[in-house]
C-alpha cells in the first residue's frame, strides 16, 4: 500500500473530481476513460476522492446551489467504482478524500444526513461496510505525473512536508471524535484532506517535496461554479459532479508525456466539458 501513486510516462490523463454518489457523472467518466484507454498507449483514470455521501432529496425541494438535480446512490457507485478498478488494474486510482475518511478513522461528516459515513453503512450492511472499509484503506492521497509535471490530490496542497514519506507514515486512525474545525487543523492529514486553498509558498512546498520538477496541483473538494478556478499558481481546483450545473461541469484529459507549464497551460489545454451538449451556466470558457 503506497500513498503516493506514480503514474506511467505514455498514455493519456483522464482526471475527475468529487462525484458524491453521483452514478450517471461516474458512468460518463467510466466511458469517457475507456474509450482513451483503446489509444495506443492507453489511458491513465484518477479520481481526487469524495466518490460517496450524495443527496437524496426530492427534486421538489432541490436547492439551486447544489446545481443540476440527481440522486445520490453512494452504494452503486462504489459498486461499479470497484469493478472498474478490477477491469483496469494498474491504470484506475481513486485518491482518499475527506468523505471516505470518515469510514476509517475520520470525523462525522454531516452534509445530507446527521452521520453521512453511518447512513452508507446502514445500505450496505456489515459485509459490504467491512469490504469497504478494507478498499479505502488501500486508497491513496497523492497521484504523480512526472513527465507531465501534475500532482492530483483531495484538497488544496496545503499541507507542511518534507518529501513523499512524510505521506507514507501518516495514520487514518484517531480522529473520529474531531469536530470538523479540530480535524482541518490536524496537522498533515487535515490539510490534505479539508484545505480548500493555500498560499502560493506553501503550494510550491509541497509539489516541489513530492517531485522536483512538479508544475501543477490538481485538485476538487471545493465547489467551482464554472467548472474550475485558480486562485493563484500553482493551484487548479476542479470540479466535475458535486454541486456544479451539468453545462458547468469539466473533467482534465492531458497527455501524460507533454510537460505541463502552469495551472493557467492546463486549463485552456486540458479542460473538456462532462456534457458536451448541456448549456453552459456560469462556465464562462469554451473548452
């Protein structure tokens, strides 16, 4: 079990971020990663976490601010997530985001429902909880490019390292009684996996503590209306399913041999829209 996962030199990138159960988006990835893979040097698929927790709320009393309207099928999801990775060994990587935390040593996550991590639980019985538990585990934090100089992770690389095994030797456990804000402050595991920004000093630390050469950090767990933002370099936020308007929603799709040359580079090269045909609704760019 490694924490940093390295990824080949060839082939083409397909990233996506923050699906909270989202089947239909997960399945328009699924598709849009397996055609790539017929390439001749394949393709590559990481999600940056927070696959679980979606809203099951009546689409009468959807909120505008959670963008187009679905409902949150946590359990299918995982389902087809896992035999993905099964189909495609070696090539689907699934980093750990807060929401999965939460089923093994995290705090109450409490979005949709009092105990998000106890209401999937509850679906999926002892069996599938302990299957679950078991996979997350195996989970990494940190996907890295190296010829393509792309670092992909939950959250805004705020946290304070010194190299990759500063990640290697970070526990899960003991965190489960944190408030929310306690847990944020918690050092290395809470930056990794809560920071929603972070100055441009520290996230130049911490690409340049996990490859020399790395350009840009890749990341969701904040909404982005439009479909990505960046604050500043190197920062590129992400955001594919979660809270955003079909015609705002964007995946990355990058060859892994071209060297990335900003968060700014990768955006207007990068960026492709989830649902091509959906109107756009605050996204601003023609991809």
């Amino acid at each position: 079990m490694r924490r940093v996962a390295l990824l080949p030199e060839r082939g083409k990138l397909i990233v996506a971020t923050d699906l909270q159960g989202h089947v239909a988006d997960f399945e328009r990835v699924t598709a849009i990663f397996e055609q790539a893979a017929r390439g001749p040097d394949g393709a590559v698929l990481v999600i940056t976490g927070d696959l679980v927790h979606g809203p099951e709320i009546p689409e009468s009393d959807w909120p505008d601010y959670l963008g187009s309207y679905y409902r949150g099928d946590s359990a299918a999801l995982l389902e087809r997530a896992m035999k993905l990775q099964e189909r495609w060994p070696g090539r689907v990587f699934y980093l750990l985001g807060n929401h999965e935390h939460a089923h093994v040593g995290g705090p109450v996550v409490a979005k949709f429902f009092p105990d998000e991590a106890m209401r999937l639980e509850e679906l999926l019985g002892d069996d599938g909880t302990q299957r679950m538990r078991a996979w997350f585990r195996t989970w990494p934090f940190v996907a890295v490019a190296p010829k393509a100089r792309l670092v992909m992770l939950h959250a805004a690389p705020h946290a304070r390292i010194e190299s990759t095994n500063d990640l290697e030797r970070l526990s899960l456990d003991g965190c489960s009684g944190l408030t929310l804000e306690e847990m944020a402050a918690r050092g290395t595991l809470g930056a990794l996996l809560w920071a929603r920004s972070t100055s441009a000093e520290r996230a130049w630390s911490f690409l340049h503590a996990i490859h020399d050469d790395a350009r840009v950090a890749i990341y969701g767990h904040d909404v982005a209306r439009s479909g990505h933002s960046i604050e500043r370099e190197p920062l590129l936020c992400v955001s594919t399913s979660f809270g955003c308007f079909d015609g705002d929603k964007v995946y990355l799709e990058w060859d892994l041999s071209e060297p990335a040359l900003s968060a700014e580079d990768v955006a207007r090269r990068g960026l492709r829209p989830l649902h091509p045909d959906a109107p756009p609704v605050h996204r601003l760019i023609t991809y």
